[in-house]
C-alpha cells in the first residue's frame, strides 16, 4: 500500500477506531484523564476492500502505540468529545499529526458523519494541537514522535521492518504452480533460498512446502498482483503455518481435526485447504476440521465465518472436506463419532 499523505477514507476511520477502542490500554482510574467509555469487544464495521482493511489495522495499531502523547496532546489542548467518539478522535488525530496537521484530500468515498464530525473538530483545534505536539517534542527533546517510543518498542520495529514475509497458497482458490507463475509474469524472480531474497525476488519455505517468502518491502508489489485480494495468496507470520502443516503431516485417512482455543480465520482455512488438496483424489473418506466456537462472542463467530467463506471454505466447487462450526467440545466429538460410525457403514455397504 502507498503512504497515503491525503488521508484515509471515512470507512478506514471508523473501523480504525472501533479497533483502538477494542484494544486501548485501560489506565487506572485515578489515572485516567481521557476516557473512551467501557465499551470492549465491539463488533467491527464491515469494509470489503482489502487494502482499505489492511490501512485500518495499521492505522489503529499505530494509533496504539502513541496513545500516551495523543492523550498528553489532547489534554493539553482541551480536545475532548463524548466518550463514545474518543477512540475515532485517537487514530484522527494521529493521522492528522502524521499528516502535519493539513486538510485530507481523500473525501470522495461514502461519506461517515461521524467521521467529518470528528474531523471539522479536529480542525478547529488545528492550532492548538500543533503548538501541544510542539511543546511536547520540546519538553521531551524529540527529533520526530517516534523518538518517544521506548527502546525495546524500536528494537521491535526495526526487527519487524527486516522479517520476510511468508504467504502462504491458498489451494481451495489457486495452486503453487500458478502462483508463481503469476509473480514471475509480474516481473518477481524464484531464487532458491530465503539468504538470496534481495530486490523483486521469492522463494519456497525449505519446511512449509506450501509457503512462498518474499522481502519485506514488497508487500505493496504483492497487492498489485491481486493474488492478495483474490485470496489466492495469504501473508501471515510462518508461526501460525506450523500447526496446520504439522497437523496435515500427521493426519491418517480415519482422523479428523478439532480446532479448539484462539485461532484466527485464515489460519482456520489454511487447516482446512491443506486437507482439501492432502485428500483430494479421495472423494469419500476425507477428513472433516471441527471448530469449537463455545468461547466466541457473536461478533467473533459472524467474523470467523465471513473469512472462511472469503478464503474458499464453502466452494462447491472444491468442497473436499467438511467444515462444522461447534458450540462445544462435547458436540464436535459426537459429531466425529457419527461420522465415523457412518464411515464404516459405507464400507460394509455391498458394492462399495
């Protein structure tokens, strides 16, 4: 994704703040000088667009990390709204900091009203907030705000900023072979270890056959191929894509997988599309992935769902396993235990 100096659309705003409020650091009451209400677990505004997701999730985790000197700034200035809409006037002014206090040209999306709002404030503000943001580098000798941030804080984002990243195929949409040839006709080169990636260049994960790495400064070359927003291709960090390569290496024909604890979506789908293409020349006896979803707030379960059906999972077309949502672990072995017993009366059955 380019830097978007202009700003962000109202929709990128909105889920940024529902986010931030979702995860802001609670400081104790007699601390507490900005209050964004007690409000945890909201469930997020939908947003289709891929890149505008993914601006979002940057935008609120950044937010995060300077939430101390936005508070400070907005103290300091007297910028202060209803606690419902504190966590939007947060990532706002972030932005609008970042931005050097100018106006955002980027107005022509669906239009939030309490995104302008909050903006038409923060304008009015404009001044103030600068000279708070001035004072607050001067007290605290800061080249720029990141300077602010403690040392262990910028030893992560300097590490962060070096990691590959690690995609991995979504064979429910796509298969290894056409993947690379898309990068390839995009101008990417295959080298044959992760110490040779250097410039427009990719590689296969010497464990996770299935796992393309790339720098980590291409991820914007990547979302031009589309492979990204198709779902053909997924990046996520390669922890979460040992457990489901582990498990697909030692699933037998008669098992199956019960998914239990806090997993995300995609790591959900790529459980389930590593089975798929494992077993795919057997139409009869694949394994099923149980999901237990006793945990799960409403807003979780509908989030979960959307990105399985987003990544494949209930394609006709490549339906080679079964998917079931659970409410506990008690009903997804009774589950497994019928399908077994159904397994085996199709194997007695004449003819089968």
């Amino acid at each position: 994704r380019k830097k978007m100096d202009s700003g962000f659309p109202d929709r990128v705003y909105l889920l940024a703040s529902v986010i931030y409020q979702n995860n802001h650091l609670e400081k104790p009451a007699a601390q507490r000088l900005v209050s964004y209400g007690k409000e945890r677990g909201l469930r997020l505004p939908e947003v289709k667009d891929e890149e505008m997701h993914r601006a979002a999730y940057e935008l609120a985790f950044s937010t995060l990390k300077y939430q101390e000197l936005l508070e400070d700034m907005m103290i300091d200035s007297c910028c202060y709204l209803t606690q419902l809409m504190m966590s939007l006037v947060a990532v706002m002014l972030y932005d609008f900091q970042n931005r050097k206090f100018l106006p955002r040209e980027c107005k022509v999306d669906e239009i939030v009203q309490e995104v302008r709002h909050v903006e038409d404030y923060l304008l009015r503000f404009k001044t103030k907030l600068a000279a708070s943001l001035a004072r607050c580098r001067i007290k605290h000798d800061l080249l720029s705000i990141e300077c602010i941030l403690p040392e262990s804080v910028k030893k992560k984002q300097q590490r962060s900023s070096n990691l590959p990243l690690y995609a991995w195929v979504n064979t429910l949409k796509s298969s290894l072979d056409e993947i690379q040839s898309v990068l390839k006709s995009a101008g990417f080169s295959q080298v044959k270890s992760i110490g040779q990636l250097e410039g427009q260049t990719f590689c296969q994960d010497p464990h996770c056959g299935d796992i393309l790495v790339f720098p980590a400064q291409l991820k914007a070359q990547l979302y031009s191929t589309k492979l990204l927003s198709d779902h053909k291709l997924t990046i996520q960090d390669k922890s979460c894509s040992l457990g489901p390569n582990a498990v697909c290496s030692l699933l037998h024909e008669e098992g199956d997988v019960l998914m239990v604890g806090s997993f995300s979506g995609l790591t959900v789908s790529h459980t389930a599309a590593l089975i798929a293409e494992k077993y795919k020349a057997n139409s009869i006896n694949w394994p099923s992935v149980y999901v237990c979803v006793n945990n799960c707030t409403d807003a979780q379960r509908e989030e979960l769902e959307l990105t399985v059906s987003a990544m494949g999972c209930n394609s006709k077309r490549k339906q080679m396993y079964v998917l079931e949502w659970a409410v506990s672990i008690g009903l997804c072995l009774c589950w497994r235990q019928k399908r077994r017993q159904k397994k085996m009366e199709q194997k007695k059955a004449p003819g089968c």
